[in-house]
C-alpha cells in the first residue's frame, strides 16, 4: 500500500514530465538541466556535470540592461604580441556592441605606447581608455612563483579590485587571447543573477586539469570539482573590496605555496583556490561564455549542445595552432576580425548621445563639406581620413641614440611587404654623410639616394658600388623606371654618379621624384596626393621651394624588386577619371604654393601638364 499522497506526488512528476515535452517540442531538443546559479559541480563529483559541461546555460533571461548604460572591461596587456592580440579582440567587442565601453587597460611601457596612438587615431565613438602603470603592479604579486608562460603579468588580474578606481563598482575582465561572437552587453547582464554573496562570475573549466589525472604525478592546485577559467571574469568589486579580497587570495597563496612549488595556471590557480575554500562567492556562467581551445579541451560537450556561441577562448600556448578537430571554424571566426578593418567600426551609437573623440568633430564637420557629387569626392574623402595607427607592429627595440642618427621611413601593407632594399651599408654611409656635409639648422639639404631596379625575381643584392655597376653593365640592373618614367629619376644624373667620388648637387626638374633623406623639420608629404601618383613630386617641390639642396650621394643606392601592380597604379592606367582627379589636385596644390611662396612659385607650373607617359 503507498504511503498517503503518493498520488499527488506522481500527479506533479506527470505534470513536470509533460511541461519537459512541451518544452522540448517548443525548443527543438535544446532543453538543459539547468540548477541554480552559483551551484557548481561537487568537489569529486564529476557526473555533475556531465564531463567538463557546464549547465548554467539554460538560466532565465536577465532584465534588460539600462539604456546606453556604459560598460568597463578591463585587460592586462604587455608587450608587442599582447598588444596584437588585444586589438582583435576590441574589434570583435566593437563589432557586436551596442553600448558605450570604457576600456581600462593594464600595461607595460611597450604595450601602452602602442595602444594610446591606437585609441587616440582610431576615433571609435564612445569609447573611453584609462592606462594603469603594471610596473606599480608587480611588487604585489613578484613574491608568487609561477611557472606559466604570461608569467608576472598573468598575475595581476589578482589586484584589480584594488587597482582600478574606488567607486568602480562592476567589470568585465577579459583575456587578450578571446574572441566575442556576440554583444558584450549580454555578458554584462549576467550580473543580475549574482546573489548577494556573490561576487566572481566564472565559466567552468573545460579541461580535466584540476581532476589532476590528466598525467601521473600531475598535482594541480586546489579546486571546486573542475575549477574554474579565468579568461573571462564578471567582479563585483564593490563587494570584492568590502569582503576583503586583498588579504583573502593572499592568505591563500601563502598558504597553499608551502607545499607546492608556484602556480601553474597564473591568477587561475589562486582564484580557484580562493573558490575551493569561498564557494559561495562565486557564480558559475555559462559555458558558451569561455569556449576554451586548450590542447586537453572538453569544451566539444559545451558547443556541441549550444546553438549560440558567445566568446571564443585560446588558452593554449599554441594559440591558433592548436590541435583540435573543429579548430578551422574557430580560426576562421578569429581570423575573420584579424583581418577586419577596424576604420569601419567608427559607427555612431544611435541612441546614445557621447561626446566625440578627441580630433574626430573637426574631421566630421570638414567631410560634411564635401560635395558627394563631386567626381573627385573619393579623392577628397581620402584626404580626411585619419587612419588608425598601430605603432611597432612587430617587437622591436629601438636602438640607443646615435649622432647623426637616420630612419628608414617604408610604406606598406599587410598584403604588399616593401618593395625597396637599401644598401647594406647605407646607415652608416648616411650618418658619415651628414656629419661630413655639416648639415643641421645652418645648411638645408635633401640627400638624395639613387634608385635602381631589377625585373629578376632571383637576384643576388649586389654588396658594393662595384657590384652594382656591373649588374647595371650585363643589364641585370636599370636605373628607376627607366623603360616607363625616365623623367622621374633623370635630374640626379646617373652618368655622373658612376664616376662621382663626392656629393653632388642637382637642380629641381619637372616631375622630379629622388628618395631622400631629410631633416625631421622638413615639410611634410601633402595629403591631398594618396593612392598612386604625385606623393613625392609634390613633396620634391616644397623641399626646392624652401631652398633645401639636393646632394646626390655617390656610394648610396637602393634598389626597387618587381612585384604584381598595386590596385592603385591600376586604377591610375585604366580610368580617365582618376587621372583627371589628379590632375584637379595638382592645380589646387599649386594655388596653395603660390599662396604661400608667391612669384616663386610660378616655375612649378611646368610641374603641372598633364603626363605623356605612366608615371
């Protein structure tokens, strides 16, 4: 016989497995066990969750955000890669949001020369950036070993709530090696689930690392079941702050260092260990969240069920070339933003009323101006485009200053590496140069390096002036352009630099486009000339309108290697339209010349017919 109300007990089980089939029936089989916020997998306990699959992703739908209400993301950033890596990352962050981002940025010197040119060129509306100094940062986490490969610096998301400022009460903190596949706002709104106690918002951990069985002898430190990763974090600092968090992860780290030999996983290891002991602190996000790529990844059992990735997490060493059998469509996601140009993120947040970055309302109310009617508008367009400026692209460390020191100035871009080699020991030469010549304030002069060039694709670089003579004899080698725009190169008189034995001066000519080498003072390249045709003419004129010399140097060369035309010079041959263009900008930049340097500048005017030939 049952026990009394047995009935009703199977009368509700009926009614819960029939509201599961509706719901099953109305969402197509994406149904998932969902439990509590905050209630993680038990400690040894790995069937709660089903194999390194979180099942927080099935919580209710937090309330709507505030309107336009601004959201902080903070990231520890340092050196060149780092700062690669950061900037597809706020491309894909651009690329979905809809709200205002202030971006606070922990960096090194590198990292931070980097990215203040980045922001402050890239205009992105709404979009505020404060830099934190991670040299101030690091006596307070130096004193932990750690065997991971961010070392110092995958340390510091420890100090954060103590870091950023006082009255910041929330943020989003991100590693530079993720990736957003939708609006960070959704990310941001996972905040209302937090309970009162709670105040660290983190995805499990796709990996058995933290079982410690992936190895024999593999001890990994403390954890909450499988842990949890830090590659994207929700802290509630105001409450962190009130709880004591400085002295908490630093009791813990004592202690737990005294029978292990340093951390593993940086910040990740002490966080955990902090959670281990605190897990009412924490609330466990959805798995989509934190898709992590590790080599010893689970995360299959998370996207394999989600119908809606969120953020994409390499966390491995390898990065993107790490081994896993769906890796071609998460590169493919990554590489997507990589190569996307982040000029087209400088959208206006309809909506949301901001002040505009620095720059960018002088630039806008002089492209309001612009005819768009005009044939020549692209042209004008261009003229007014501030473009985003990546400073040391690559590692780089400058050299200590030198007397006399010159720079190598190139254009180019990610497609088209540069096209011209200098002579090996042109550096040298140069600055020999400018001390022998005496040049400085006193004494103007454009120094000019001699251009060749080779239609072989195989081509050993000759070492000398010698070698270079003789390849020009055997017809290896031609002077610049000499079979399409002889006049270009022609003043600087190659048949006197064969036999020069000193610096010699040459006068301006029609169409006259030497490389040089001048003073930081000089005047700059006009903006009106981009694309092909003019830059360097328009730039040689200027210099000879102020009077600086033109020396040809008799041991420098340089030598131009054949490549596919550019899209430019194409344009340039097949449309009358973009000739004609130049043609009207010419015109209108020697208006401005005999503005600024009158009767002079009437010489220029030979300058101005139109070409006979491809320039």
């Amino acid at each position: 016989m049952l026990p009394r109300g047995r009935p009703r007990a199977l009368g509700a089980a009926a009614l819960l497995l029939l509201l599961l089939l509706i719901g099953f029936l109305l969402f197509g089989g994406d149904l998932e066990y969902w439990r509590p916020p905050g209630a993680g997998a038990l400690d040894g306990d790995p069937s709660a969750d089903r194999g390194g699959h979180n099942h927080s992703d099935c919580v209710p739908p937090p309330p709507p955000l505030r309107r336009c209400e601004l959201l902080h993301v903070a990231i520890v950033c340092a050196g060149h890669n780092s700062s690669r890596d950061l900037v597809t990352l706020v491309k894909s962050v651009l690329f979905y949001r809809k709200n205002p981002l202030h971006f606070h940025l922990v960096t090194d010197a590198v990292a931070r020369n980097i990215l203040e040119m980045l922001f402050y060129t890239w205009m992105v509306p709404a979009v505020g950036v404060s830099f934190y100094d991670a040299e101030e940062l690091k006596p307070q986490v130096s004193w932990i070993p750690n065997k991971h490969y961010s070392g110092l610096y995958g340390l510091m998301k420890l100090v954060l709530p103590a870091a950023l400022p006082p009255d910041l009460a929330r943020v989003i903190v991100l590693d530079t090696d993720v990736t957003f596949a939708s609006d960070i706002a959704e990310l941001w709104a996972l905040f209302a689930h937090f309970s009162d106690e709670q105040v660290i918002g983190l995805v499990e951990n796709q990996s058995d690392w933290y079982l410690g069985n992936l190895w024999r002898n593999h001890r990994p430190w403390p954890a909450l079941g499988r842990g949890f990763n830090t590659g994207v974090i929700l802290l509630r600092l105001d409450r962190l702050r009130q709880a004591g968090w400085g002295q908490m992860w630093k009791l813990t780290a004592t202690r737990e260092l005294l029978t292990l030999p340093a951390t593993s996983l940086a910040d990740q290891d002490i966080f955990n260990a902090v959670i281990k002991e605190h897990p009412e602190l924490v609330q466990t996000l959805p798995c989509i969240w934190n898709v992590q790529l590790s080599d010893h990844t689970l995360a299959e059992r998370c996207y394999s069920e989600a119908s809606d990735l969120k953020v994409i997490h390499w966390n491995s060493p390898k990065k993107l070339r790490v081994k896993n059998k769906h890796v071609g469509y998460f590169r493919n996601l990554h590489l997507t933003f990589l190569g996307y140009d982040g000029n087209l993120l400088r959208r206006e947040l309809f909506g949301c009323p901001s002040p505009p970055p620095s720059g960018a309302e002088q630039v806008q109310r002089a492209l309001a101006h612009l005819d768009e009617e005009d044939a020549c508008f692209e042209f004008r367009q261009q003229q007014l485009t501030v473009h985003r400026v990546h400073l040391t692209f690559l590692p780089h460390e400058p050299p200590s200053p030198r007397p006399h020191d010159v720079t190598l100035v190139a254009q180019l871009s990610m497609d088209r590496d540069i096209d011209f080699l200098p002579a090996y020991s042109l550096y040298d030469y140069l600055r020999a140069s400018i001390e022998q010549l005496k040049l400085g304030s006193e004494r103007k002069a454009a120094l000019v390096v001699p251009a060749f060039e080779t239609l072989h694709y195989r081509f050993r670089f000759p070492s000398s002036k010698a070698e270079l003579l003789a390849l020009l004899d055997s017809g290896s080698l031609y002077t610049f352009r000499y079979h399409e725009w002889p006049r270009g190169h022609a003043p600087t008189d190659y048949a006197r630099w064969r036999e020069a034995q000193t610096p010699y001066r040459v006068q301006w000519a029609a169409d006259y486009e030497p490389y040089v080498v001048v003073p930081r003072d000089c005047p700059r390249y006009d903006p009106r000339f981009v694309g092909f045709g003019w830059n360097k003419v328009a730039h040689i004129v200027e210099l000879d309108a102020q009077e600086y010399e033109l020396l040809v140097l008799p041991e420098a060369f340089t030598i131009h290697l054949p490549h596919a035309p550019s899209l430019d010079i194409s344009r340039f041959r097949s449309s009358p339209t973009y000739r004609d263009c130049l043609q009207v900008l010419k015109e209108e930049f020697h208006q401005d010349l005999s503005r600024h340097y009158g009767a002079a500048a009437l010489k220029y005017l030979t300058a101005l017919q139109p070409p006979q030939g491809p320039a």
